[in-house]
C-alpha cells in the first residue's frame, strides 16, 4: 500500500472558539492524534486515510502550528494538555484514543494522566523520558537561542536528524513533506514550542506508575534522541504498558512507516477496548 499524504477528502474541518484549527474524518471509536513541533495536523495523512476506515479520527495544529492561533504570552506544557481538553469540549467527544508523537507524546501522556475518564488509552510515539543531562542541556540552548533569534533555527540539521542524508534516504516524499510543514510553521509558534519540548525532561516516574489506561510506548531503533530504552522504561513503570520498536527508521516514523504504525494502533486499540469492556 502506498502512503497518501493528503487527507481524505472526506474529511470535515473547523476552527474553535478558542482557535484551534482541526479535521476529522471516519466513524467508530475516536482516535486523537497530535503532531510534533514544527508539524501541523496534514503530517498525520497517512495514518487518517488508513484508520479512518475503522475509526472516528480527529487531527488538530497545537498552539502557533498550521492554522491555529499563538495565545499571547508564554506557554507551557499545561497549555497544550488544556487546548487538547477543551477541543475535546467542544466536539462532545467524552472518551478518546490518545495518540501523540514526540511533544505531542508529551501531550498525551500528560492528558491521560491528568484526564483518565477521558482516555480510552493513551499511545506515546518517540516519547523522551529522562533525558541525559548532556543531552538536556544541548536541547536546552538550542531553544533558548531559537527563542531569542528565530534564524536560529537550523532546519535542515533538523531534517538530517530525524531522516538521515536526505539526499539518499529512501523516505523522500515523507521528508518533503515534513521540510514543507517546517518552511510553513509560525516561528514564534515553534520556537514557544520547541523550549516547552526542550525544557520538560519528559513525564515523571511517579506520573507513570499512576497511568492506568492502556499505555503503548512506540518508538524507532535509529532516534538518537528519544530512544527505545526511554520507551522500555516507561513501559515498565506504566501498570498497563507495553512497548513496540519499529526496526529501521528515525524519529518521523510517523512519516516513513505509516502503514507499520497503524497496524500497531489498531491492534493495541481492538485490545484496549476489550480491556475496557470487564472494567
């Protein structure tokens, strides 16, 4: 099957009161997914045209991404939980699969812990946890220099990161289409973005062994930064975890192995379901 990077035209959008922008597409059970910084709502094509078919799935640009409104002020990550809540408000959706990729996974995480009664189950994908403190720290001054300069903002050592050579990867119409959404994207909406991602070291322990809706850590063998052995550990500490590392791809999986994450999704969805019924 090849990967459409286009939503179904099917698809309905619009804006809330609020001014974040969404579409939604399909019928069944609700499936919530979030893009990560520097991405916006179109990233999660592939995935809405397959799940679709199944499910009720609804995609949103967080806060200063896509078509969304940047709030004034400083944002932090209990702001992006809140904006994910209140859509969920408005489109009298009470109950929902999350399902998050890197800031997003943050998100969501953050979401089900805060929101259970809410979430079906929760799914982090390339999720950091416990960051090296090396590593911390160079994430940290990259943000805080984006933040005081957007031209800063090196994105084509971004795209090398999450895609390897571009010039020889196999995945180039996914990487187009990531270096588009990064071209697009609000520069203060990314860098406000970016220090949340940079500053927060991931969920706490003690959040995790407290989570318990159905929980699965996904994550890529080659992403340097968020690591499989982050997502095995967060597994472990989640009651309900489970963790799957998808072999031979980066930190946009998301984009280069979409079938591959759906198949995931579904399964882990009919099963958390299922779980669902005898609690």
């Amino acid at each position: 099957m090849t990967a459409s990077f286009t939503l179904p035209a099917s698809s309905i959008s619009g804006i809330t009161k609020a001014g974040t922008a969404w579409s939604r597409c399909g019928s069944g059970e609700t499936v919530v997914l979030l893009h990560g910084v520097g991405m916006n709502k179109n990233v999660w094509a592939p995935q809405v045209n397959i799940l679709s078919e199944s499910f009720d799935v609804l995609v949103y640009d967080m806060w200063g991404h896509g078509e969304s409104d940047l709030p004034d002020g400083e944002l932090a990550l209990r702001d992006y939980v809140q904006q994910l809540s209140d859509l969920m408000s408005e489109l009298q959706i009470s109950k929902a699969h999350i399902v998050g990729h890197s800031i997003g996974a943050l998100i969501a995480l953050t979401f089900a812990c805060r929101y259970s009664e809410n979430c079906s189950s929760v799914t982090a994908i390339t999720a950091v946890f416990d960051r090296p403190a090396e590593k911390s720290n160079a994430v940290k001054q990259r943000a805080a220099e984006i933040l005081d300069d957007g031209n800063a903002r090196n994105d084509a050592e971004t795209l090398e990161r999450w895609f390897d050579s571009l010039e020889t990867n196999p995945y180039s119409e996914a990487a187009i289409v990531a270096k588009q959404a990064l071209a697009d994207v609000d520069p203060m909406g990314y860098a406000r973005a970016y220090s949340v991602f940079a500053n927060v070291s991931g969920i706490d322990s003690e959040s995790l062994s407290e989570l318990l809706v159905p929980s699965l850590f996904l994550t890529a063998d080659g992403d340097p930064n968020s690591t499989p052995e982050m997502s095995q550990k967060m597994s472990e500490l989640a009651p309900n975890g489970h963790l799957e590392v998808i072999s031979g791809h980066r930190h946009m999986v998301t984009l280069t192995a979409p079938e591959d994450i759906c198949e995931s999704l579904a399964t882990f969805f009919n099963s958390s379901s299922t779980v669902s019924d005898f609690q």
